[in-house]
C-alpha cells in the first residue's frame, strides 16, 4: 500500500498545504487541536475535497486537480471511521453492516459482519437505527463497516477516546494484527502521543496545515525543539518484555527484555509469552558499581556505560545492557563514583518503579515516550517548557 499526496486547502482561515506519504505501515497522525488532523483524513477519505493538488493510493488516482479526477468516497478502498459518521442515521445497524459487506468483492472479504459484531459488542444494537446509538457505540460500527469494507488503508479520527477507553485494550491488538496479518495499515489522527505510540512509533507531525516532520519518533526527535511542541518533559525508557511467568507469592509477574529477566508488578491476566511495553523514568534508575545483595530492589541490570551526556542540571548515563537504558543522574553521585564511559555498572530498578504503556491511562499524567534509543516523558496536560529535557543525537 502506497499513499501518495500533496495537496491545498483553504476553509475559512485554515490553510492547509500537505505533501506525505504513507507506506504499508501503521502511522499516527500528531497535532494539537486544530492542527488539521480531522481535515487531513476527510481529504483521504473523500468527505472533503481539496482546491488543488493530487491524492493517489497505489497508484490509483483519488483526487486529481488537473486532471479533473474525484473518486467518490464509496469506492475509494479505504476505511476511514472520522469524528463525523456519514453514515445513513436511520439506517438499522444490522443493514449498514450487512450493506457494507455486500459491497466488498467476495474475493476481497477479509471479516464477516458476525466476527465483527461480537468483537465490538453490538449484538444488542443490531435492529436499532444508527441515529439512536450513543456516539462511541456510532464509532464500533463505523469501525466494523469500515473493516467489512476490506479496505487498503484504515483512518482513525482519535478513535479510542471516541470508542471508550474499555475497547482499546481489545482494539489495539486487532489494530495491530491488521497491519501483521493483512498488511492494513492505520492512519491514527491524535493529540495524544501515548494514544498513537501505543499502535505505532511512526508519526507525522502536523501543525497549521503543514507536516512538521515524519519519521519514528526518534528520527522526528532529532528536530530541535520539537520534542517542546510534542510535550515531553523528561527522560523515560521504554523496553518491549515478554511475559515468563507470574510469581504470586513474590508478588511480580517475571519477564524479560532484551533477553534480560525483569521482575514486573504482578498482572496474572497477562498470558505466559504475551508481549507488552513498559516504561521506566530514567531519575527512577539508580547506578552501582557492584551488585548488591542485601537489597529490596529486585532488577540489577548489568551494562556498560557507552556515554555520559551533560542535560541541563543532570546527567544522562547511556547504559547498554543488550538494549539501552537511559539513567539520570546528578553530577556528584556520576564524580563520586567516578564513572567513565566503557565502565561496568548495574542498573537498580524498583519493580514497582516499571509501568506497564497499556496503563497509562489510569495515571493522573500521561506518560509517553519512544521506542529504540530515545526516551522520554511527557505531560499533557500543560507542559512547563522550563523543564523540557532534550536528549540529543
Ligand atoms: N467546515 C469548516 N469550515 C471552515 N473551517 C473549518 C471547518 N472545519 C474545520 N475548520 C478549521 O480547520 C482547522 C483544522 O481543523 P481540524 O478539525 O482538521 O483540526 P484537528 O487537528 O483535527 O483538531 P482536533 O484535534 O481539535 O479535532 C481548524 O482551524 C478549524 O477551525
């Protein structure tokens, strides 16, 4: 799946002018409000038409300025569930699915509307019209008629805020598979980075109408100052585990990341072998030279010390323990342990100081980060730019 498209756009004051691409994998769609999120995906999904400018999905032609071309959202193969549902209101929502199933070639049908209609829990509003549905129940059947509609692109308009935060945790492995199993991409518009780093660390930032920048996070971090514009506050780190075995009476779920074991707190609903993110505050990691025994903290991580980098009052020690953590520390404990680069050192990490990303939620703050080597925290709800860290490249 290839998305090609450089368009513009002018609606009352807003300016919109956007050259992307979007290849076969999932991307968030990052701005604040008002950015031109919502318009962006009504361009692809067909709801609103550009004033000049070309849209193309492999190759296929969707909006054509010069040549005169507008394919009608219907036929456009993509799924697209927005904040505003087109769909007919007084239709029931067993005829929009079945309708929307119907329409896809047989060939093409990845899901049958039953499958769907229990995963997204609408058994009960089946004989309703869609006008009387609450607006996330709208959102499942949007959802469920866009994936009948075996689209080659999903466009997501803050769809888990949409939906109810009870749906994501199944959602997002749905979303994910998508991509794995049926190579369908999602284009997931958000204001908030956790949302969209739960499904993807691929972003494009938008502001005013215009991409900022895209890339993973990490490539997108390198701009400076946009780490101010996406909010992050501090330095955290993210680490893929992979759930071994839950310990009741040691109260830890055991994992291990980068083949390293973690002890986690304990959440017995995670299946043995199951994948999850965690996050780790790099101020929440301390450093020592030896291994200690004696001591309540459960994770000494071995690791070498690659480099040491001054960060306003702090110091940020990049430790590789087969993957990287970022430790900060103050510069007396770094001058009385008298630490180099290429130093051994073991990384102490409290169980109950690892978050689990799935949770974030359920924080009073919204932590949010990157995946690979670059890691950070963020505030949403309204970022002090005095304490903005940067971690540069
Ligand atoms: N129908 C319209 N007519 C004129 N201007 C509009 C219309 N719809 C949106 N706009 C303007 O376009 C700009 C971008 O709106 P858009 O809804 O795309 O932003 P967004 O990034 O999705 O915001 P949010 O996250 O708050 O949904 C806004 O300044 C808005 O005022």
């Amino acid at each position: 799946m290839l998305l090609e498209m450089n368009v513009k756009l002018r609606r009352g004051h807003f300016d919109l002018s956007t050259q992307l691409s979007v290849g076969d994998i999932s991307v968030g769609l990052f701005g604040q409000s008002g950015a031109g999120k919502s318009t962006l995906l009504g361009l692809i999904a067909g709801t609103i038409q550009p004033q000049s400018g070309h849209i193309a999905l492999d190759g296929k032609i969707l909006f054509d300025s010069r040549k005169g071309i507008v394919m009608p959202r219907e036929q456009r193969p993509i799924g697209a569930v927005l904040q505003i549902d087109c769909a007919d209101a007084t239709e029931t929502v067993r005829d929009n699915l079945t309708a929307a199933y119907y329409r896809t070639l047989k060939q093409r049908r990845l899901f049958k509307p039953d499958h769907l209609i229990n995963l997204l829990e609408l058994g009960t509003n089946l004989d309703q019209p869609i006008e009387r549905l609450s607006v996330g129940e709208r959102q499942r059947v949007a959802l469920a008629r866009s994936l009948l509609k075996s689209p080659k692109l999903l466009l997501l308009d803050e769809t888990f805020a949409a939906i109810g935060h009870g749906y994501r945790s199944q959602l997002l492995p749905i979303l994910k598979r998508l991509q794995d199993e049926f190579g369908l991409p999602v284009l997931y518009a958000s204001q908030s980075l956790g949302e969209i780093l739960e499904l993807t660390d691929q972003l494009i930032v938008l502001e005013h109408g215009q991409v900022l920048r895209s890339g993973s996070l990490r490539e997108v971090a390198k701009q400076q100052g946009i780490l101010r514009y996406l909010g992050i506050r501090q330095i955290d780190n993210i680490l893929p585990v992979s759930i071994r075995s839950h310990d009741y009476q040691a109260g830890c779920s055991m994992g291990d990341s980068f083949g390293l074991p973690l002890a986690l707190p304990l959440r017995p609903q995670f299946a043995i072998g199951s994948q999850s993110q965690v996050s780790i505050r790099a101020n929440d990691i301390a450093l020592s030279r030896a291994y200690i025994d004696g001591i309540s903290i459960q994770n000494q991580l071995k690791g070498r010390i690659c480099a040491i980098i001054p960060s306003g009052e702090s110091l940020i020690v990049q430790v590789d323990c087969g993957g990287t953590l970022l430790v900060e520390i103050t510069p007396g404990a770094c001058q009385s342990m008298a630490l180099r680069e290429g130093d051994v050192v073991y990384c102490l990490i409290k169980t109950h100081a690892i978050v689990y990303l799935a949770e974030l939620d359920t924080l009073p703050y919204q932590r949010i980060v990157s995946h690979g080597d670059g890691y950070y925290y963020l505030n949403n709800a309204g970022v002090d730019t005095n304490s903005v860290l940067e971690y540069r490249y």
